[in-house]
C-alpha cells in the first residue's frame, strides 16, 4: 500500500512539475565550458525562429518541426547564444573563467536519433517511456543503489536528470537534496 501511495504521490508530482522551469533552449547551458569544438546547439523552437550567437544569427537545421539544432565549430574564448528571454554564456578551450564547469555530454558520443524519432511528424522519443529508453544504457542495479527506489516509479528521468547533458553531477537539474526532496520531503 506505501508504494502504491508513493506512485500516487510522483504521478501528481510529475503532472504538476511538466513545464515547470522548462527552457526552451536545452545546450549548451549557461556557465558550461567546453575543451574544444564542436559544441552541440539544441532548442525547442518555430520555424524561423530568431536564435543569435555572439550577436549574429545562428544558422541551424530543423529535424522535425518544434527542434533546431546545430553542431557549432566555434573559436577558443567566450561565447554567447541568445534566444527569446534565454541566455546561455559558455566558454569554448584553456583559460576559462573559474565560474564556469565542464560540460558533459549526455549520452557520451550520441546523435539525436539514438533516443530521438520523427513520429507522426513531430520529434519524439523513440519510446513511450524513458525509463525504457534510459534503461538500454543505464542499468538498474546501479539506479537502485544511488535511489530510494525502482526506476519505473517515476515516469520520466529528466524531471531530475538534463538528458542532454550538463555541468552538474549525474546531469542533475537540481542539487540531490532539493531533487530528491521533490517527491520525499
């Protein structure tokens, strides 16, 4: 009966929390720093939607409607994309300012159709759930021991997990306390 309340309890976490701090502009993050090129452009966007890099307009494809993407081939030093009220600042090579972090790609050597496909022409996952999706890389055993609990009790890993990587942690969104805190006071 606990863990059916439980379940209860994320459900509703997880339809109330849909949307909520969800940017429009997915990488590269704001502080992130990057040790060379390229560096992947990912975004929620229109068609002919107005995107600048270093204060000109940033040319990206557009695989499925709603996404623009580009691989960035970019000169050491600081950078800045610009899209809508999004800002991300990052520094591509050596000598970065001590603010920023290192950013890890999520999932390491990936392109967009690894878990990504065009269904009924829109961008989808390739699954119904992430947790399937998530789960043919990452296994469960090791989600368990860093959980309090199973892998399918919460419908979608990146409520906590950015699933194009980030500079934080286990590609946290919050620090773990606060995440975890979500659902487990």
């Amino acid at each position: 009966m606990k863990q059916g309340r439980l379940r209860m309890a994320v459900l509703a976490f997880t339809l109330a929390c849909v949307g909520e701090e969800d940017p429009s502009l997915l990488a590269p993050p704001d502080g992130a720093v990057f040790a060379k090129g390229p560096v992947r452009f990912i975004a929620r966007a229109e068609a002919n939607a107005a995107i600048q890099l270093d204060g000109k307009p940033l040319k990206y494809e557009s695989p499925a409607e709603g996404v623009a993407t580009a691989n960035l081939e970019l000169e050491p030093g600081a950078h800045e994309i610009v899209f809508g009220k999004e800002k991300a600042r990052f520094f591509v090579g050596a000598g970065s300012p001590a603010e920023m972090k290192p950013f890890r790609f999520h999932p390491p050597m990936a392109s967009c159709d690894t878990c990504h496909a065009i269904k009924n022409g829109v961008w989808a996952w390739k699954r119904a759930s992430l947790v399937t999706l998530c789960g043919q890389c990452h296994e469960k055993e090791k989600f368990v021991a860093k959980h309090t609990h199973e892998p399918g009790i919460i419908a979608d890993c990146q409520i906590c997990h950015n699933p194009h990587g980030s500079t934080a942690e286990s590609h946290l969104k919050k620090t773990k306390e606060v995440a975890c805190k979500q659902c487990h006071g």
